[in-house]
C-alpha cells in the first residue's frame, strides 16, 4: 500500500507567493499568458520549493528552478 507523501497538504498552498523566490514568481507570470498554469509545488525537502507547472494542453510539464529557469519535461513522476 502506498503511503501519502503529502501528509495532507494541499498541492497548492495558500501561500505559495511567500514560497518561492522572485525569479520563480517572475517565470511564472510570464508563462500563464500562454496558457501555463501552477500544477503544485515540491516541498518535501527541499531548500527551496520548486513549481511544478502544467501547461494549457493539460500533459505538458515543467519544473522552475530557484533562479526562474524552465525545464521542460522534467523526470518526475506524478500521482493521481
């Protein structure tokens, strides 16, 4: 049986903004104009949280690494 990672976290937090760095945010705001949107955010462990984005076709993935570069494609597996 597999276990929750997330421990009742919510993809999504609520105060996401105050997660991230300002190249993450600024990376961000810039792709939502062509239909990319936040999926959730990887936080276990991690220094600094990393965005994990969808794009408008709904598969498309990519990551946005602490300095505000893109990755598309990234090898992470996702639940559902």
């Amino acid at each position: 049986m597999d276990s929750e990672k997330r421990m009742g976290l919510p993809p999504i937090p609520a105060n996401y903004r105050k997660l991230l760095t300002v190249a993450q945010m600024v990376a961000l705001r810039s792709i939502e104009g062509y239909g990319w949107s936040l999926h959730f955010v990887r936080r276990e462990g991690l220094a600094v949280p990393i965005p994990v984005i969808k794009g408008a076709d709904g598969v498309a993935l990519g990551m946005i690494d602490e300095d505000g570069n893109i990755k598309m494609n990234p090898e992470i597996s996702i639940r559902d």
